[in-house]
C-alpha cells in the first residue's frame, strides 16, 4: 500500500487538493521520496495547482516531513499549511517554511 494512503487522508480534489493527517502523529523514519512521489502524481492527476494540508491535532513534525513540503513547493506546487499547533508553527517560522509560497493558516494566533 502508498505511504501516504497509510497516513494522509484525502478530503477533496480539484485545482486545490485537500490532505490532512486525521488524529496521527507523523511517525520519524518515512519514506519521504516515496511519499513525495505519490504526492506529486496525485496533485498532476487531479491537474491540482496547490496542495492545502490539515496539520490539525499534529504536535510534532518531523524534519523529513518539513523537506516534503519544500520538495512539493519546488515541484511546481503551492503549499497551503492548515491549522498547525503553536509549536508546529513555530519550527515552520524558524524553517521559514511559512514564507515564499507557503502559506500558513492557523486558528492559533
């Protein structure tokens, strides 16, 4: 089976495909080249332009996860990161991930 069918949940496609993480943590040691693949092809067969991911009750991201979101940003895609959790949003702040055509939406001002 994919990784990213074990772990990503998708809630809708279109020119925005809409990914989230259900309740999981994002577990260390991810295939993340596979999972980027995976990734990248659904986005191209769904003629997506942006990927918008949930991180929604997600406290920890590994760093392998952080290279997923900029190898998808330089594959073509804009990056839309949900929901995250203060700490969350703080190591994308200090990664600079949520700049460029990042963007960071969060309920948790």
């Amino acid at each position: 089976m994919p990784i990213s069918q074990d772990l990503l949940r998708v809630y809708e496609t279109g020119e925005t495909t809409v990914v989230g993480f259900g309740e999981a943590e994002m577990p260390d040691g991810l295939d993340i080249a596979q999972m980027r693949d995976e990734i990248v092809d659904m986005l191209r067969q769904n003629k997506s332009q942006a990927i918008a991911i949930n991180l929604g009750g997600v406290n920890h991201v590994p760093s392998a996860m952080l290279g997923l979101f900029a190898s998808i940003r330089q594959a073509g895609f804009a990056v839309h990161l949900h929901n995250p959790s203060r700490n969350v949003r703080s190591l994308l702040e200090v990664t600079r991930l949520d700049r460029k055509s990042t963007r960071l939406n969060s309920s948790h001002a």
